[in-house]
C-alpha cells in the first residue's frame, strides 16, 4: 500500500513527538530516589578548643559539640565519636578506653565526659566524627598536655613561668606567685640589727682621797 506525501509527513511529526516523550521520561528519576549531594551535617565545638591539660593533677578539659544541620539546627540522636592518640600525648576517657560513643541530646550537644590526661607532655588531637540517617561530618580538638598547667591555671603562664625560673629561682617564683594571686604583695624581708652608737662626754677628774 503506497503513502501520498501527506501520510508520510504525518508519520514523521508522530514519530518525533514518540520520540520525545520517551526521552521525558527517561530524564526523570524513580519516585523516592535520594537525590546526590544532599546537604549533610556540621560540628561545631563548644569546649574544649586549645585546652591546656594537667599531668600531674591528671586533669583536663571535656570536649563538647553541637551536631548542626545545613540550616544550623541541631540534631538530636546524632552518633558521635571521639577519639584521642593511641600513641604519644593523649588520655583516656571515663570508660577508660581512647575512644567513646555518645547520642547527642536534645540540643544536638555530645560530651566526652571523664578526659584523663597521660603523662606524655605535647600537643595532640581529638577526631571527632558525627553520623545521622546517612548524614556525616567531621572535626577536629587541639589540646596540650603538660606539666606547667597548673601554674598557668593560678595566673602564671608557662612562658612567664619559665622567664621567672632563668632570672630569679625558685624563690623568685614563690615571691611572683604570692604577688599574682588575689593581688597580694610578697612578704617583706625581716630586718637586719640596728646598730648602737657610743658618744664620748666630758671628762670628769676627782681628788684622790
């Protein structure tokens, strides 16, 4: 069966508009699909940032965070998990183990509680990672352990405190120690003895008897 000029234009312009909603709906994704790139979660830490830790009291700083959306609000049951060096300065945690998992509350918050400082002095770092219905994100905690914590914690910096011990010795540090807390002065030294002065009178001469 032979086609004028006409049928043959018309099965053209079906075939192209055929065509056409083929590639429309090719183009579109199946109904729930995820979409890539989806925004994903932020950290950001409240306490603990540059934390100065002490080893001899075996004291240190607690890590907290807040787990954030991509509009800046916090997200609740969010797995979060920190982890100190296994090698060099460090600590522990209170479940006495170099890493711990905690759920952020209500406010999107998590903290590592009970930090223990090692004796190792040196700085070091806490990984932080946080995970949410497939969300995640990391950060990281700059903190020092040493032994002049204490002394900074008491007004005195490390940097001050070893100026004080090249220049004037450990009794220098006592005295600057005394001056810096609570605005008190350094005890006066005891004075020395006070000297006796002898002035010479007038001569007295008598008869002999």
């Amino acid at each position: 069966m032979s086609t004028g000029p006409g049928g043959r234009a018309l099965q053209a312009g079906f075939s192209i508009v055929l065509v056409c909603l083929i590639a429309t709906q090719t183009a579109q994704p199946a109904a729930g699909a995820q979409a890539e790139g989806a925004p994903g979660l932020q950290i950001v830490i409240l306490d603990g940032e540059g934390a100065i830790n002490n080893i001899r009291q075996r004291t240190a700083r607690e890590p907290i965070v807040q787990v954030q959306d991509e509009n800046h609000r916090p997200v609740a049951g969010a797995v979060v998990v920190f982890s100190l060096p296994e090698r060099g300065a460090g600590g522990v945690f209170a479940n006495g183990s170099t890493t711990m998992t905690v759920t952020t509350d209500a406010q999107g918050r998590a903290v590592a509680t009970g930090l223990r400082p090692n004796s190792v002095q040196g700085n070091f770092q806490i990984h932080v990672s946080a995970s949410n219905q497939g969300r995640t994100a990391t950060a990281v905690i700059n903190q020092t352990n040493s032994l002049s914590a204490a002394a900074a914690a008491g007004g005195i910096s490390a940097k001050t405190l070893a100026i004080i011990l090249a220049v004037g010795g450990g009794a220098a540090v006592g005295g600057a120690v005394a001056a810096t807390r609570g605005g008190k002065s350094a005890p006066m030294a005891a004075p020395g003895p006070t000297a006796t002065t002898i002035t010479a009178g007038t001569p007295t001469v008598s008869a002999p008897r």
